[in-house]
C-alpha cells in the first residue's frame, strides 16, 4: 500500500508540473487572445465547450470504471481484457460522436452560435471528439497504476506542445483554424506514444469484452452525471451567446480561464488520491481512508485559499497583461469564479465518498440541483443589462457552493472527517495579509506581474509561519526543500 508519504510526493510532483502548465496557460491566453480577438476567441471558446460536453457523453464514464475496478487489480489478463475493452469502446463511441457532431455542424454554427460561418470551425473541431476520448483513456491507464511521473510528464508535454505548435501556427496565419490543428496534433500524437508504452508494458490482445457488461453498470448512471455537470460549468457560455453575443463570450470564458486556474490545485490530487481511497477500501482501512481524505481537503484549502485571494488583488493586472483593451472589462469576474474553483474542489474531494460505497445515484441528484439553479439564474441575471456576464459568473458559484454543502453533508453520514477549522482560519488571515499588500503593487508588464505573485507568495507563506498555521513536520520539509537543511528527526 502506498504510504503517506509517497502520496504527498507523488501530489508534490504533479503539482509542480500543473504549475508550469498553468504558466504556459498565461502565455497561451494572450497568444490567442492577441491574434483572434475576442469574437474568434469566443467562438474557440463554444467550440471547447461543446466538444467536452461530447466527449464526456462518448466515454459513458468509463474512465470513472477504470480507476474503480482496476485501481487494486493484479491479475495480468484481467487488466489486458478491461484496458482494450475499454480503448475500444470508446474509440468506437468516439468515432460516432465526431461523426454526429461533423453531420450536425451547420444548425449548431447557426442557431447555437449565431454565426452560419461557423460551421467550417465546428466540423474541424469535431475530430477533437475522438483523440480526446481516446487519449483520456490512455492517459488514465498510467495514473490507475501509479506511474504519476510518465503521466506528469504527457501532461507537460501536452500543454507545452500545443503552446509551441499554436504559437507557429498562428505565426504562419492560419488563424483559428491553426489552434484546432495544434490541438489536433499535439493529443494524437500523445495518445500514440501513450498506446505504444501500453502496449511494451502489457502486451497486446483482442479485447472479448468480458467485463464490460459490469464496466458500463458501473459507469452508466454516471453518464447524466456528466450532461448535468456540463450544464453548471459550461451552459452559460451558450447563454451569455444567445443574450449578449460571441465577443461577449470572449471576454467572458478569458476571464474564466484565469479564474479557473484553483481547480489546477484539486486536479494533481484527485489524480492520486481516488485510486489510493479505492485500494483502502478495498482492503477495508477505513481509519486511512479518513486521513487521507482529511489531510487531502486540509493541504488543498491552506494553497487554494490564498490562491482565490491573489486572483482576486491581481485580476485586473493579470487580464490587462494578457490580453487586450477588449476583455478587460471582465476582470470582475474572475474573483468570483475563483471561490467557486474552491467550491468545485472541495466538492471534488468529498464526491469521492459516493464513488467508494458505489452509491453514484446521490451525485447525480446534487448534479441536478446545481445544473437547474444555475440555468434558472443565468436566464434571470444575464439578460439584465447592468449585470450580463457577471450574472453568470454569481450564479457558477451558487451552484458549486449548493454542490460543496449537500455533498459534504453525505460524505459525513460515512466517515467523520477532520476539517481543521484553526488551520483554514489562519490560511485566511494570512491571505488577507497578502491581498492587501499585493493590491498595493502597480503592474504594467508580464515581470512585475510574477513579481507581485511571488512576493505575495512569500508574504503569505511568512505569516502562516508567525501565527503557526504550519505543523512542526511541514516546517521542517519546507527548510529541506527550500534551504536544503536536514529536516529534525524528532519532527517527523
């Protein structure tokens, strides 16, 4: 069994590569934004949108099976049967997707975009359907068996490629049409390398579908799961669409794209931690499968807390830097979607309760509920012209707030969590400290920009160290790694 330690690691690890992927987010969004502006940025925006929305109907939550049913699995033939049983599923459902979404491309660019030319756009991006299905699963193969650091490293590798080869092709003129092809190019070619390095591992076999029958059982009613989850996250792009326009959609899904950046913080450690939570199950080790949850949700809110502060003092700097004049009259929004990223995480970590006990039908109803308040919302606030984007962004974080508190609320009726109530209030003290101190930064350039970040950093990380809102042990690891002292054996 994976001790804690490792687990810290392995989060550690991937944290640092989510970081530098966030970093080359910064330098993607003002290498779009720049080039296509905010009306061809917001219609690569609804061409995202809809292509996860697919994508996550095409996988039928498969990937969700896969980690659950494998994450303990030893047996050689079984794990060859369940991982090309499942490649195959999904590159077939995949394929029909795309398929469906090439066919259907004209009355989606028409009525759904309001832009019949559109429909050239939406055909190119309906090949992402099927490499980005077909890459998921390939992926979740090396994170089911924690090969972290060969999936840290397509995951850097992604980002960066599609940074580059965007970058070039935009150089050469190919406008939006470029970044879909960067796309393209840059997953199909993981997912070969990825299905390469499966295949050197385990071997290669016709999949006779065996279990698929007890996959999809499993996965089938999770399936709504991901419409309904889609409808919170993603429909009010559509909204904001139809009532203010594609260019307003820019500003809108730019500023969401900054504020978005808290949920890089859960994602490394739901990477690790629903298989780890599932192999103790397994083996019945409740009393780790509570501390690994109580630790995992403590460590997520002492770095996402005063992430949504820092968003919040540099929203304005950080949009006036990374894109044009256009879409800084989103900077508003950003500190509103970055409480619900917090939301959204603390949802993440305790929705993993109802995947454990294999009772998926109380998410689906938490689902539901979040996705008609924020459609209900979003129809009120956004038409009305002295709220428009805003009304979307408040009411994303309603229902994630909604998602977070019935959620919680069922995974304690199974296991009594610590929440460390004295550590959260002194992470907000400490962040504060830092709001105010980085709010008082003038930015005008891309430098001062990350200097701002890294001297919050520092402030905040100071004060949580004045009013003890670090353990003796966490202490002591950070003069390890950072001042390469020998960390006090008593600490440990």
């Amino acid at each position: 069994m994976m001790s804690y330690q490792k687990f810290a690691r392995d989060v550690g690890f991937i944290g640092i590569v989510q970081i530098l992927t966030s970093l080359s987010s910064f330098f993607l969004l003002p290498i779009i934004t720049k080039t296509l502006g905010a009306y061809d940025y917001g219609l690569w925006a609804q061409i995202n949108i809809t292509v996860s929305l697919i994508s996550s109907l095409a996988l039928m939550g498969l990937s969700m099976s896969f980690v659950r049913f494998l994450s303990s699995e030893t047996d050689q033939n079984k794990i060859q049967e369940a991982v090309y049983s499942i490649l195959f599923f999904v590159t077939v459902s995949g394929f029909l997707a795309s398929f469906i979404l090439y066919i259907f491309a004209e009355p989606l660019a028409t009525f759904g975009f309001k832009d019949p030319e559109a429909t050239y756009f939406v055909q190119a991006g309906s090949l992402l359907i099927l490499v980005s299905v077909v890459e998921s699963i390939s992926l979740f193969y090396f994170r089911i068996f924690r090969q972290i650091e060969k999936y840290s490293y397509f995951t850097f590798f992604e980002t960066f490629g599609k940074l580059l080869i965007i970058l070039i092709l935009l150089k050469m003129g190919y406008g939006l049409i470029g970044v879909i092809a960067a796309t393209l190019i840059v997953q199909g070619i993981i997912f070969l390398i990825t299905l390469i390095i499966i295949i050197s591992q385990i071997g290669f076999i016709i999949p006779r579908f065996t279990y698929i029958r007890e996959y999809l059982q499993f996965s089938l009613p999770l399936t709504p799961n991901s419409l309904i989850r889609w409808v919170t996250e993603s429909s009010d792009r559509y909204m904001v669409t139809y009532f203010l326009g594609l260019g307003s959609v820019g500003v809108y899904s730019a500023a969401c794209s900054v504020g978005n950046l808290i949920q890089f913080f859960v994602s490394p450690l739901q990477l690790i931690l629903f298989p780890e939570l599932s192999k103790l199950f397994d083996h019945n080790k409740m009393d780790e499968v509570r501390i690994y949850m109580s630790h995992s949700l403590r460590y997520f809110l002492i770095i996402a807390i005063p992430a949504v502060f820092g968003l919040s003092a540099l929203a304005k700097p950080l949009l006036s830097v990374l894109t044009t004049q256009d879409f800084i009259s989103g900077w508003f929004v950003i500190p509103i979607i970055a409480l619900a990223g917090l939301m959204a995480g603390i949802f993440q970590i305790f929705v993993n309760t109802m995947f454990l006990i294999k009772e998926t039908k109380p998410a689906t109803y938490i689902n539901i509920v979040a996705a008609v308040t924020n459609v209900l919302l979003n129809l009120i606030l956004i038409p009305i012209p002295s709220i428009g984007i805003l009304g979307a962004a408040f009411s994303t974080l309603v229902s994630y707030c909604l998602m977070a508190a019935f959620c919680v609320h069922i995974s304690l009726k199974h296991f009594k969590l610590d929440f460390y109530y004295l550590d959260i209030a002194k992470s907000i003290l400490s962040s504060m400290a830092m709001y105010f101190f980085v709010s008082s930064f003038t930015i005008s350039g891309i430098l001062e920009l990350f200097e701002a970040a890294g001297v919050g950093t520092i402030v905040y990380l100071i004060a949580m160290f004045l009013i003890g809102g670090f353990t003796d042990h966490e202490v002591s690891l950070m003069k390890k790694y950072l001042f390469r002292s020998k960390v006090n054996p008593s600490t440990k």
